[in-house]
C-alpha cells in the first residue's frame, strides 16, 4: 500500500521521504552500503519476500539510487550498485544508526563504521560545512523561507 505522496510539500524532508522514505528502502540502501549488491544477498539479510524486493529494487533504480548491472547472462541475473546519489544517503544511513544505538539497541549493532586508518569506530555528529561547528540545536535557529506553510511562517523567523 502506497502512501500519500509529499512530492508536492515545500519541505527538502517530506520530498526525501517520499523518494526513500519506505523502510525497505532505507536497508536495501544500508545493506548495498555494507558491501551488497545481489538479490539473494539482500533477501537473507532482510528476510523481506521475493514480491516486495523486487518492486523496492526496481523502486530504487527507477528513482537513481541504484543502477542494474547484469553479472550472469543464462540465466539472466543482475547486481545492484549505489550510485552517486544512493551514495549520498550515507550520512543519512549513519546519523539513523548513531540515534539507534543511542536510544534503541543501547550501543548494540551488528555493522558498525570503522576509520580505515585508525581502526576506531566512528562516531558520526552532523556539522555545518562552512563553520564545522556541530549542529545540535545549540546555536542554531530554523527561519522559515516563503515558501513555508503559513503556520510555520507565524512561529518561526524569516529566512
């Protein structure tokens, strides 16, 4: 079942989560970020049924997230790539788990990110570009643009 789409919601969240807001979505991108591209290897990691792997896969290359590449001919079998844009998600995909084991599995993960140098696992924070300040509601304000809903335009400042 399809839910109402957001495409057409002024807001960067809502429009994201109408691309990739399904939870297949979310761990089929975490699982190809983990190293896994085939059909069968995203089934058992899942559990998820053949019928719902197949629309979510089909799903992500339709949107760009993932390309299809074929790896076997007879018979015909394809592999499932990021691209550059299901790369971006990463940090998505990260500040996700960080919560996660924060609030939920108490620090328990079966995946964890480890720096390629140091060994140490890593612990991702979100911070401006710009600045490199962290971005944790500290110093911060949101300011609504013109094309915010008017009741966010009547709390929040201007942009």
């Amino acid at each position: 079942m399809r839910h109402k789409s957001f495409e057409e919601m002024p807001c960067a969240i809502a429009q994201t989560l109408d691309q990739v807001g399904e939870w297949w979505s979310l761990l089929i991108i975490r699982d190809a970020l983990h190293g896994l591209t085939r059909f069968d290897e995203f089934q058992q990691s899942m559990g998820i049924s053949p019928n719902s792997l197949t629309r979510r896969l089909n799903d992500l290359c339709d949107r760009g997230l993932l390309e299809r590449r074929r790896y076997q001919e007879r018979p015909p079998r394809d592999e499932y790539v990021l691209t550059a844009r299901g790369r971006d998600l990463q940090p998505v995909i990260e500040a996700l788990g960080a919560w996660g084991r924060k609030h939920v599995t108490r620090k328990k993960a079966a995946v964890r990110l480890r720096d390629d140098v140091t060994g140490a696992e890593v612990e991702p924070v979100l911070v401006d570009r710009r600045t490199g300040r962290r971005v944790d509601g500290k110093g911060f304000h949101y300011a609504a643009t013109r094309v915010a809903h008017p009741v966010k335009k009547s709390r929040l400042p201007r942009a």
